[in-house]
C-alpha cells in the first residue's frame, strides 16, 4: 500500500493520549495514529460525535481491556435503578 506523509499540529494532550497508548500496546506511535484515522474516517460525515469519539478510543484499548469493558457488569443497585426506570410509564 502506498503511504503519504502529512504534518499535523495536536494539542499536548492529544499527543500525550497517543503516545501512552503506544507504549501500552507496545506498537509505533504512526501506526497507532494510522490505525486511529482508519477507524474514524469511513464516519466521519455520517455518525454522530460520541459516536465518532467511541470508535477512536477504541484503537487506544489493547485486547485485555476490551475483553474486560465486554465482560463489565452493572452493580445491582444501578441494575434495579435502571430497571425501576425502564418500568416507568
């Protein structure tokens, strides 16, 4: 696959998020930012913000924490609140 320079400007923070997740996947910092940009760009023009902003935090996450935020469960107080509220008229 051909490939294409670009320079960008991020703010520090952004960066900051992006070589942290680098080094937590222990993958090159371009080809998080590759990966990133993949995700997001098919879209970007037809989804909405959160949307678009779950999609690219999820090229951040290594398998491990996927798996978890997967097997994630409601603790039973906020289950039944939930529940009291689904049965609301």
């Amino acid at each position: 696959m051909a490939s294409q320079s670009i320079t960008i400007e991020l703010p520090e923070a952004v960066c900051d998020q992006i070589r942290r997740a680098a080094e937590r996947t222990g993958r090159p910092l371009d080809q998080v930012l590759t990966e990133a940009l993949t995700v997001v760009a098919p879209v970007i023009d037809t989804s909405s913000l959160s949307l678009r902003s779950a999609l690219a935090h999820l090229v951040y996450l290594i398998d491990a924490a996927l798996w978890q935020a997967g097997r994630a469960t409601m603790v039973a107080e906020l289950r039944e609140r939930l529940q009291g509220l689904h049965d609301l008229p």
